[in-house]
C-alpha cells in the first residue's frame, strides 16, 4: 500500500506536470495565433460537409454569403489541402467559428433566392424564404448531395420554417464534432512535440526529479505545500505562461543544464546505458506525454490525490487506540471455588485485587484460610466414578 512518502512524491510530480502543461498549452496557444489551424481545419470540414472538396460551388457560394462572409475580413479563398489538414496548416483570414445558425440561414437563402450577391437576390421583391420556395428553388444549391440533405431537412420539418432551420443546424453540429476531433488530435500531437522541446531544452526529467523528491523531504514537503495551496485556487490553471515559468523555475528541483545533471557526463562515468542516456531519453518522453494531457487533467488529479493523502495522514501522525474493553483494568475482585476434602465444593471469600491479577497479603489479624492456597483440584484422587455407576438422571421431557 502507498504510504505518505510515495503520495508526496506523486504530488510533487503531478504539480511539475501541471505547470510544463500549462507552459506547453501557452506556446500552443501562441502558434495557433500565427498559423490559425483552427480556422483551416473549419474551412477544410464545411467544404466536406457541403461535398465541395474543391470549392467549385456550393462551398464557394456559402463562404461568400453575407451571413458567412461578415465573420472575417478578406475574400475567400480555398485551402489548397483537399484531405485532412496538416498539423501546420494556415487558416489565413478565415473564420475560426462559424455559428450553426448563421450555417441553416445561409443555405436556406442561397436555395431560395439563388447563390448570387446581385440586385436581383437582394431586392426587396425578391422570392420570400419560405418552405414551399425552398423546395420550388432547390435547384440553386447546384450540388446534388447537398440537395438531397436539404429535401430530407424540409420532409421531416412538416412545412415549418423554425423546424428547417434546427434541422440544418443539427446536421452542421454533428459534422462539428467531427472536426473537434481532428483538430484535438492534432493538437495533441503538437503539444507532445513541444512537450518533448520544453522537457530536453529545460532538462525536465520525471525519473530523476521522482527520485529526487524520494531522497529530499525538505524540499518534497516544501512541493507538496504549494502544490496544496493551488489545489485549491480554482483560477490557478489560467496562469500565465511566464507565471508558471517562474513556479517552476522557484521549485528548487534539479532542472535545467545547469543545475540537473548532464547525460553526456553521466556516459563517461557510468558504462550502463540504461543509467546513463536511456534514463533520460524515458524521462523526457514521460514528461512530453504528461503535457498532452493538459493542465485541467492534471489538477483534477491533484485534487484526488490531495484527498488520499488527507485520509492516510492522521492513521500516521496518532497511534490506533484501544478499545474501551481493553483499558478497563482487571476486575478488582477474584473468586477462588475450590474442593473441600469431603468432595463438596467450597466457595472462598472474595479477596481484592490490586489491578494486576496479584492477590495482595492478608492483613494482620485477618481471620483465612489455610488452605486457601491449596488446589485440590489438581491432586490425584484415589477412585474416579465412572459413568456406568452414577445414578440415572430424572426428569426430562415427558412422552
């Protein structure tokens, strides 16, 4: 079973982790700002959605549409990825959300008014949006996929128009999730790739930090108080990254080039492999693989941990108890019965006792016994009556 020492070192690791992933999440969060893969991965999943991999019509029509186009600021134009986006890929001006209803209301339009931005679609006395000149005009859609979507959007609407609407919006929501998920898989693998940068460049080694912790408990104690103390600040995750650049850094842990210890120098002097430059390569393979999972997972886990720690702690610090049964002394009356010399049992007077078992010495002028020491009970006896030749027992339960 764990004790308080293993307990406090998973403590110790679990709040390292927690602040290299917000550190990794940070930078992360700093190259999405620059290549706006999001943005790409959401362009990437309409045009699948709207079966235009090529942006030949639909696809354009729909990110050209006033309800879509208002959501970023330059012209549209295509990825030129027609499969699913690169871990890199730029989004460009594009849009990073779009919401599902500004989705239903575009494509309602484009199929009842027609995919142009002209005077004709945009006049006053234009086709009103209705389910009957959603049907009657679906042709302008001009995607024979998309257009059976949409027939099966306004049979099961039953002419209305709200129904419609919430149908499309159901269909955009389920092809969104999909596209969550391909871009949190490829964040997760950029956060391992930079995880692993972070771990080498600032020599974050999980073994030898673990073993570190094991040996110092000043210092793993001084860990597992701070540590306590963020688990229970709820914005503590939301720190910046030079902020938890700086909690790291204040651990007084054996990190970095300076203050850890250098493989390369571990080779010369230790000829186990395994001791020297694989320790660390599995060091920093575990650390790139704690920051993929974030900062929330791994503060979540603190707090679990915290209260483990919390029921293990007080059985260590005061011994077990007794039971009251156990404390209470040794009545301090003993009764001796004894066999008296004709056979007849004889009861002996209570003597007291002195709590330990020990019957003291009577008092001087006492009227005892004087052969209260003796046990007759253990002395042979001449004759011994056997069962045969005790008389027979009454009484009884009558027939």
């Amino acid at each position: 079973m764990f004790n308080s020492v293993i307990l406090e070192v998973a403590i110790g690791i679990i709040f390292v982790y927690g602040l290299v992933s917000m550190i990794c999440s940070a930078i992360r969060e700093g190259i999405e700002a620059i290549t706006k893969t999001r943005a790409a991965y959401l362009e990437r999943g309409i045009r699948e959605l709207l079966h235009d991999k090529d942006a030949q019509n639909i696809a354009r029509s729909f990110f050209e549409h006033p309800m879509v186009n208002s959501l970023f600021t330059s012209d549209y134009t295509p990825g030129k990825n027609t499969k699913q986006p690169g871990l890199f890929d730029r989004g460009k001006h594009l849009p990073s959300y779009i919401p599902s209803k500004n989705f239903a209301l575009a494509l309602m339009d484009i199929a009842a008014r027609g995919s142009k931005n002209n005077a004709v679609s945009s006049d006053p006395n234009s086709v009103a949006m209705t389910v009957a000149s959603i049907r009657a005009n679906i042709l302008n859609i001009q995607n024979i996929p998309v257009q059976r979507a949409m027939l099966t959007a306004l049979d099961t609407a039953h002419g209305d128009l709200d129904r419609l609407q919430q149908n499309l919006e159901k269909w955009f929501d389920s092809s969104m999730d999909r596209i969550s998920g391909w871009y949190k898989r490829s964040t997760q693998w950029i956060l391992f790739i930079i995880g692993l940068v972070v771990a080498v460049g600032l020599n974050i080694n999980t073994i030898k930090i673990a073993d570190y912790l094991y040996s110092n408990d000043d210092v793993r104690k001084l860990i597992v108080a701070q540590a306590e103390n963020a688990s229970k600040d709820s914005t503590f995750t939301q720190q910046s990254y030079t902020k938890a650049r700086t909690d790291l850094d204040n651990l007084q842990l054996p990190l970095g080039w300076a203050n850890g210890i250098n493989p390369i120098a571990d080779d010369n002097t230790d000829s186990n492999p395994w001791n020297s430059f694989f320790i660390y390569v599995l060091g920093w393979l575990l650390t790139a693989f704690a920051a993929t999972l974030g900062a929330p997972f791994w503060f979540d886990m603190l707090n679990k941990i915290m209260v483990i720690r919390g029921t293990v702690k007080p059985s260590e610090k005061s011994p077990e108890e007794g039971s009251e049964d156990r404390q209470n002394d040794k009545p301090n009356t003993v009764t001796i019965q004894m066999a008296g010399a004709n056979g007849m049992a004889a009861t002996n007077a209570a003597k007291p006792s002195n709590g330990n078992g020990a019957v003291p010495a009577p008092q001087e002028g006492a009227v005892t016994d004087p052969e209260s020491d003796v046990d007759t009970c253990l002395q042979e006896t001449e004759s011994i009556t056997s069962d045969e030749d005790l008389p027979q027992a009454e009484g009884g339960i009558s027939k």
